[in-house]
C-alpha cells in the first residue's frame, strides 16, 4: 500500500504544479478512503476541487499526465475534478457524496465544503447509472460460458452492484462493498440471492477467487429485476 500512496500523492502534486493557486485541494476517494480496497479490483480515485472561473484548458492533457508517472499504476486512476458548484467539470453525484463524507485531503488539509446533493439528485443518478452501467452488462455477463481474465473484474462488480445499489438508495451515501453488503444482510430483499454477493465480496478480500464465484451460476436477469423491484418501493 505505501507504494500506492506514494504514487498517489505525486498525482496531488502533480495538479498542484500544474493547476497552482486554481487548486484548492486533491482528496483521495473511494476505497483508497471509505476502505474495502483491493489490490486486483479497485481503482485509484483521485478528487480535484478547483476555483478557477472556467474548466481549464488542457485538463486532459494533465490527466494523461498524471497517468504516465506510473506505466502500472496509471492505467487505475481516475481522475474526478470539478468547482465547489458543481457547474462543470467530472464531479458526478456519487462521487460527490464520497468526496464530502470520506474524502482524505492530500495537500492542504482542507475539508472538502459544497453542496450537499439532494435524495432526488441522488436517486437520479443512480436510476441513470443503472441504465448506463449495470443493465448493458447483464446480457453479455449472463452468456460466458467461462470466465476470462478481462472478465474478473466486471463480473465481480455485476454481482456486487445490487448491495452497492440499494445501501446508496436506502441511506443517500457511498461506502465500502463491506458497508453495503453489511446492510445488505439486514435488510434482506425478498427474492435476492445472497449467496454469490457475499462470495463476491470474499473474493474482493483475496479469500476467494472470481472462478469460484462465477461457478455459482448467479442468474444476474434475476438478480437484476429483484433489485429493481426492492428500489421501487423504496
């Protein structure tokens, strides 16, 4: 881990360097900062607060960047950055939520302040998320007849996404799977099998592997309706 945040503290400065005074702060976000991280299955999240009047100019270019100071560890990030008004830039709803409740400052020890988005905006996003994210994979996850390496990683985030799903719908807030899947278990959705997502998250842990998991023939058209369902009468 000290090599991670290693790396991730020389992206910080490298968009102080770049950005200057226009950079209010770089938080780490994600598991890296509400926990769960997993060496195979988590990415480097990375948040810019930013108050210049206007996106800048060339933040692609930075973001490539700050990707290329590791060949490794650069192909993980990803780079979440916007103004304190959330009026432009990559800031979504999500991500702003775990940029005020979990995020870990690495510059200036400034606590991230903005608003706070609303149960609408939330729900909002995570019905588009749905739709974006987790609805076009079901079709192709469901067909594999065997689990490929470039498959790992999607699979075990399809099979995880119902917890991450409804604890963000139940309680407007982002945390770790162990969270989620914590609540998960509480609330019990009728018709949800849980046995896959808790191996899933065994397997996040390094305690079980993906083929052990995908051996369990999840269907996630199930699964997937079943969460639906639960969301809908929330």
């Amino acid at each position: 881990m000290q090599a991670i945040a290693d790396y991730v503290g020389r992206v910080a400065e490298h968009f102080r360097s770049k950005l200057g005074s226009s950079l209010v702060e770089a938080y780490k976000i994600g598991s890296l900062a509400h926990g769960g991280f997993s060496n195979i299955y988590s990415d480097f999240d990375v948040g810019l607060i930013l108050t210049c009047p206007s996106p800048p100019a060339d933040m692609d270019r930075m973001i490539a960047e700050a990707k290329a100071l590791d060949d490794d560890y650069g192909k993980k990030l990803s780079i979440f950055w916007g103004n304190p008004e959330c009026g432009w830039g990559r800031l979504p709803v999500l991500d702003r939520l775990d940029l005020l409740d979990h995020g870990v400052p690495l510059l200036n020890n400034h606590r991230a302040e903005f608003r706070r988005p609303t149960t609408e905006e939330v729900r909002q996003e995570l019905r588009q998320s749905i739709e974006r994210s987790w609805k076009p994979k079901i079709g192709e996850l469901s067909g594999l007849t065997e689990l490929e390496p470039k498959d790992r990683k999607p699979y075990i985030r399809a099979i995880l996404y119902p917890a991450r799903l409804i604890f963000s719908w139940d309680n407007f807030a982002v945390d770790s799977n162990d969270r989620a899947v914590e609540y998960l278990r509480n609330v019990r959705p009728p018709g949800l099998d849980q046995v896959p997502i808790e191996m899933a998250l065994a397997c996040r842990q390094g305690k079980r592997s993906a083929e052990e998991v995908f051996s369990l023939k999840a269907d996630l058209n199930r699964q997937f309706e079943t969460t639906v369902s639960y969301i809908s009468t929330r």
